[in-house]
C-alpha cells in the first residue's frame, strides 16, 4: 500500500497517485463516514484526501516558518511510513504500510517524480500557482491525463528498478559492437538527421538528437552540429518515457514460426554484411549432417507493417525540457519534441527536435533566474544592490526586460503592467522603503514570466503546433527498419533459443551460424551415467501442434530421454543443451573444442547435472 502526493502551501493536494489497494482502502474508509456520523453527503475522493492530509501539510509548513525547519519522515501508529520533502512551495509526501518500501526508496521516488515534472512541464515548476493549475485541471477529462501520464512513468520507474540493471544503477548501458554501432551512426546521420533537417516538411523543427534504443539499452547515438550535448540525467529521462510508451515484452522478441519455417523451407539465409575479419573466416551453419550455406536467419520482410512487429505509434510528439546551451546560452529547461518510434517490439528510434522560438525560452529562462534571486533577497530581508557588481545587475536587468517584453507577441499587457509596477517600487527612492511591496510586485513579475513560458511552450500541444508531418515520420521509420532488419534479431539477444528449440523440433540436435562479428552455437547430446558422450540418433520431427518444447509444458526432455533409452535399456542416460556466443574471428573448429571442453568444465566442480 503506498502513495505519493504533491501539496501546496494552501495544504490543498495537487496531485494524488496511489496503488490500486492502498486508494481502495481509502475510498472504503471516506465512503463509511456518512453512516458513522449520520450524514447524508460523501464528500468528493479528492477533497477527502485534502481533508486527511490537511494536518500534516499544516504542520510542516508551520515548523518551517517558525524554526526554519521540518521533520523528513515518520511512522504514524499502524505502521504507516511517510517520508516529507519540501521543494519551493510544495510539500511532496510518499507514503508506504505494507513495509515493501524504506525510507531512502521513498525519498528516491519522491526526487524521481520532482524530475519527471520538471522534464513535462518545464520552468512553470517555478511558479507553485501555475504549477498546481497545471497538475490539476479543472477539466476532469485533462487531469486525469495528467496524472495517468504521471502515475505510468512512476509505475515503469519502479518496474525497472526492480528489473533492469540500468535504472537499478541509474546509469546509461551501450550496447557494444563496433561494426553495428558504426553502421548505424551511418544510418542516424544519413536517414534522420540530413534527411529530416533537409526536408521541406519538418514545420521549422531540427533534429538535434536522434537514438536508437534495445530495451533500455543504448545502441547508438547520434548528435547534430550545433546540438549542445544532452545530460546523462536527461538520456536516463528520456529511455523511461521510451520504456512506458512501448514496454518491453520478451514473448514478442522470439522469430516467428512462419521465418523459421521459411529459411528451414527454402534453405535460403540472409546475414548482416560481415566485418573483414569474419569475412576471412568463412561461415557455414551446420545442423548434424546437414550444410547449409550463408548464415544467419532473416525476418520476413512482410513483418515491417504487421501490427504484432510494429506497435501503432501516436505521431504526435511530446513536449520535453532538456538541459541546453544555445550560442552559450544556458537554459536548464530548453523546449524540445520528443517522437518514440517503435521499430519492432523491443527497439526503438527517438528524435530529439528543437522547436521554433526556442530562443525565447532562452530569454525567459535567464529572466526567472534574475527574479528569482531578487525575491529570495527580498524575503530575507535584505535590500536591493544597483551595483554593476551585484547578481543580477538590476540596470542590465531593466534592459532586458524592456527589449523582451517589446518582442513578444502573447500577454504583452499583463506582463507589462507587472513590469511597470515593479520598476516603480525597485528604482523609487519614494517606494523603496516597503520590502513587502515590492517582494509581492517581483513575484507577479515571475508569475508573468511562467504564464508567458506556458504559453509558448504548454498551452499549445506539440500536436496543435507545427510538427514532423506524418509522411516524414513514416518515411524514417521505415527507413531505419530497412536497415536494421538484418540485425534485429541479433539486437534481441534470446531469440537463439527459440531459434535452437525449433530446430530440435525438426530433428537437428547441432545449430552453428554466423550473425555479424559473433558464432552462435546450440548443442544436445546425450551421456550416460558415467560421463560417455553416447552417439547421435536421429530425433523424431514433431508436428507443428504438438506441445511446446520445454519442461512446463509437456516435458519433452523426459520424453526424449524414454525415445532414446529404447536401446540403452540397461543404461542411465541424460540429456545436455549448451547456447553459447562467441567472437567470429575464431575458427568453427576450435569453437566446437571449447564449447565440449565448457559443458567437461561445468560439470567437473560439483558432478551436479548440467540440466
């Protein structure tokens, strides 16, 4: 049972997420209280939840004013975990009573969700009025969005936590292949970034970043010239949204029965161009007696538009805020449109594109850092500096108020009034004397800034603004496919099980192939009590509806064992399977050496069973 909610100062809940138990429970507790206490009116879920809390967002917000200081975590009487941390005006609150969560797991999560809003909704975050307006709607249908969009990223965060080594370490893992990882920097450049930035209809974007994913693993990444380099904080960002848009399933990554069949069929296999290494080894895959040439196994190229190997994607980008530098301007929430294309289950192409009018973001980024720093002054007590020396140096300051303000198109009047009324408080000798005053005058100004921001960059969607159009999207997905289609079954690193199962269903027991710089190699053989590796026979060819192999679903093993003891009937034999992967660059001879000598090895510590 566990929650997590944002309150603002008003002791007013903005955003409320929870597991299904935990709001259960709750739900049943708030819909009990009329019965108890003979009323007639249940109040609404959400401003029940106001009411729960109310005491203790008051609390810390009085220890905070009156000592400065607040309590970051306790335990209530059932048990109940609450970890507490204040960022600006708003009381962030974790909750957990089923003792799966401590208190560190708690804080994380609450800084994980403070980073996914301030990577969706950007420098508004500054403002806690235009934030809390932003979190809850007053439209229903849009705040259940908000916060369905929230709670799935936090859902996806703590599954991969759990799951992924990645995101365990919070680190970014590459996937490592040189000849792959050159190809495909080869493809980004060529495919994406020229073809998108060269295209007539990109709507004034660019591609400043573009990637290609394997799960939550880095294949390849690609920059355009004048990007500014993207913080690994933000990449780790941008792999959860990829994540929660188009999760991981291992049960599509295996090859189809239909591919299998075909090469099995036709004999015929296509390969990724091998590197000249591989290329001197030659290649053959070699299944018990039989030679079949050229290795490798190919997805049937029908596959690029079915809808098990290609997801229906939205094409409509997200609005992100990255960290950026803009012809050495800083801006730690730069405006960027996110698209998250899925190539096939399992790997995907994410764009990166700057928007227009990012330069105003720019402007609007140094503004509020100015502001606020003059209202933290202020709300200590101290007095404005006019010095050239002081930050911000409040006549450059009033420059670049003026010359922004005389270029923006959208709540000119607003922000000019507020603007007005500052200057009047903070450059009069007449009003210079009422701190109060003007820390309310700089705060109107900062909230006009963020309504300005807003406007620019959250009040328009990415889909109700000019966007990629949807041909040009298509086009470099499909491009991109094209490209990796030989590669995409080696990119999703299992298949060769399901590729040595469906083998063994046909009666080969020995599976070898090239794919790319790597030998891949499937064993079964069969020992008797004392370690003799007995002979090969020939295995029977099972049906296409037979059962599955494997132990749960019908035990095969067992059954191949009684096939094959039919004339070793006064011996105990066992069954092995072996999957190994190794460098192309060594011969097929010694690969088949190392792998006998691996199955003697594993087996010589303990004499347990392999399998």
């Amino acid at each position: 049972m566990k929650c997590l909610l944002i309150a603002s100062e008003s002791a007013q809940v903005l955003f409320y997420w929870a597991d299904q138990d935990f709001e259960a429970r709750l739900r049943q507790q708030f819909e009990d209280l009329p019965e108890q206490h003979g009323e007639t009116h249940v109040p609404a879920f959400e401003d029940s939840i106001n009411t729960l809390f109310a005491p203790l967002l008051i609390s810390c917000i009085t220890l905070n004013e009156k000592i400065s200081d607040t309590y970051t975590s306790f335990i209530s009487e059932n048990n109940y975990l609450f970890t507490v941390h204040q960022f600006g005006e708003c009381t962030y609150i974790a909750v957990n009573g089923d003792g799966s969560e401590s208190e560190d797991d708690l804080r994380r999560k609450i800084f994980v969700l403070k980073k996914i809003i301030d990577l969706r909704f950007g420098l508004v975050t500054l403002d806690a009025g235009i934030l809390k307006k932003t979190l809850r709607p007053q439209d229903t249908e849009k705040r259940c969005k908000v916060w369905k969009m929230l709670q799935g990223l936090l859902i996806t965060y703590s599954h991969l936590r759990e799951e992924d080594q990645s995101f365990l370490v919070e680190a970014v893992e590459r996937l490592i292949h040189p000849q792959l990882c050159q190809q495909c920097i080869e493809f980004l450049d060529r495919y994406v970034v020229q073809q998108i930035n060269g295209s007539l209809d990109r709507a004034n974007e660019e591609v400043v970043h573009t990637f290609i994913l394997v799960h939550t693993k880095l294949l390849s990444f690609l920059s355009s010239r004048n990007a500014s380099s993207l913080r690994p904080s933000d990449l780790l960002s941008l792999i959860l949204i990829a994540q929660d848009m188009y999760p991981s399933d291992d049960n599509q990554e295996a090859l189809t029965d239909k591919d299998l069949e075909k090469s099995l069929e036709t004999g015929e296999f296509n390969t990724p161009k091998l590197s000249a290494a591989a290329q001197e080894e030659g290649g053959s895959l070699e299944c018990n007696s039989h030679q079949v040439t050229q290795p490798a196994i190919e997805v049937a190229e029908d596959t690029v538009q079915s809808p098990e190997s290609c997801p229906a994607r939205d094409t409509v980008p997200l609005r992100v805020f990255l960290d950026a530098s803009v012809k050495d301007n800083y801006c730690p929430m730069m405006p960027h449109n996110m698209y998250c294309m899925s190539l096939w289950p399992g790997i995907s192409l994410v764009l990166l594109t700057k928007v227009p009018n990012s330069q105003v973001a720019v402007s609007l980024y140094h503004l509020l850092d100015a502001f606020t720093v003059i209202e933290a002054r202020l709300s200590e007590g101290q007095e404005l500096g006019h010095s050239s020396h002081t930050h911000p140096n409040m006549s450059d300051l009033k420059q670049k108020m003026d010359k922004f303000i005389k270029a923006i198109g959208v709540l000119k009047q607003q922000l000019q009034s507020a603007w007005v009324d500052f200057k009047s408080k903070a450059f009069s000798k007449v009003n210079a004397g009422n701190p109060p005053d003007l820390l309310q005058a700089c705060r109107n100004v900062k909230s006009r800034l963020c309504l300005v921001y807003q406007h620019y960059f959250l009040l328009k969607p990415a889909g109700h603004s000019q966007h990629l159009t949807i041909d040009l999207q298509t086009k470099t997905q499909k491009n991109i496919q094209e490209k990796l289609m030989d590669w995409k079954d080696f990119l999703l690193v299992w298949s060769l099980v399901g590729m040595g199962q469906r083998y063994l269903q046909k009666g080969y027991t020995t599976l070898t192939f090239r794919d790319g710089d790597y030998y891949c190699c499937y064993f079964l053989w069969f020992e008797n009590e004392v370690g003799y590796k007995l002979s090969v026979i020939e295995l029977p060819v099972l049906s296409d509806d037979s059962a599955p192999i494997g132990m749960l679903t019908g035990d095969y093993y067992r059954k191949l064992l009684r096939y094959y003891g039919k004339n070793h009937s006064l011996e105990m034999i066992k069954c092995f399977e072996l999957f190994t992967i190794h460098f192309g660059v060594i011969p097929a001879d010694f690969i088949v050496q190392q792998c006998s000598d691996l199955a003697r090895r594993l087996w010589e510590p303990s004499r347990i069973p392999l399998f």
